[in-house]
C-alpha cells in the first residue's frame, strides 16, 4: 500500500524505514544514502536536530572518510556546496515516490503507525532503534543541526 505523504514527518519515516530495510539486507552503502536524504529532512524540522544528528552519527560510525565529516553538524554542511550537491543527486535518485514504491516491493507496511507516537522525534527515534529521551540527552534537545 503507498500512502501519499504529507508532512516531512511521513517523507522521513520513509527514509528512515528503508534505510533500516538496507542495513538489514546488508547493503551499508544504500542505508548511508536513505540515512542523509532522512537527516537533511531532520536539520530542516525544527525540534529534530537530535534525529540529525544520530543519522550523521550513524553514517560516520560505519564511514569515518565521509563527506559528512568535514562539519560538526549536518546542517551546518549543507550550507556548502559539495554536500548540498550530493543531497541533491540522492533526492533525484531516491525521490518520495520511488521510495514509496520500493518500501511497498519490500512489503514494508506503514499505515498510520505515526499516530502511536508521542512526537515526530519519538516516531524517528524508534525507527532509528534509539529512545527519543537518549537522543535529547546525547544531543541536546535544542540543539541546532
């Protein structure tokens, strides 16, 4: 079933969703690439800079040589051009409605699971596999990405 997104919310926990089916089918490389495209939509919410700030965690932990680590934060990297250019070839590689149909060719169900949770960062979080609360004392809750 495809579900029309409406909200940055449902566009990152598409991402976030694949990206988790990509790490577990073993394929790092593509859990990297839906990781940024879901930390980019994260920076850009107001109140989710922790979710951001985990996926360029993640992404450093398994690529210590990625692009992502020329900058303390990923939102402050997407003010240069380098990283922006990749972001944009990810989106057009990777756009909301392919991605759509690759989590329905994965049979991964998202329906309104949204609506269990407390907040966008607690829904993120657990598809993250992280609590939301660890994520703020990590990070800082008003921390700016």
């Amino acid at each position: 079933m495809i579900i029309p997104m409406s909200t940055p919310a449902e566009q990152l926990g598409l991402y976030l969703h694949l990206a988790r089916a990509a790490e577990m089918r073993r394929q790092p490389l593509v859990r990297d690439r839906l990781l940024l495209l879901a930390g980019v939509i994260a920076a850009q919410v107001p109140g989710l800079a922790p979710i951001a700030a985990c996926c360029r965690e993640k992404i450093l932990a398994h690529n210590p040589g990625h692009l992502l680590d020329r900058w303390p934060t990923l939102g402050e990297g997407l003010a240069h051009e380098e990283l922006a250019t990749l972001v944009a070839q990810l989106a057009r590689r990777y756009e909301p409605e392919q991605a759509e149909q690759l989590c329905a060719q994965l049979g991964i169900e998202r329906g309104a699971e949204r609506s269990a949770y407390y907040s966008d960062g607690e829904y993120a979080a657990a598809l993250l596999g992280e609590r939301w609360e660890d994520l703020e004392r990590r990070y800082g809750a008003n921390s700016s990405d």
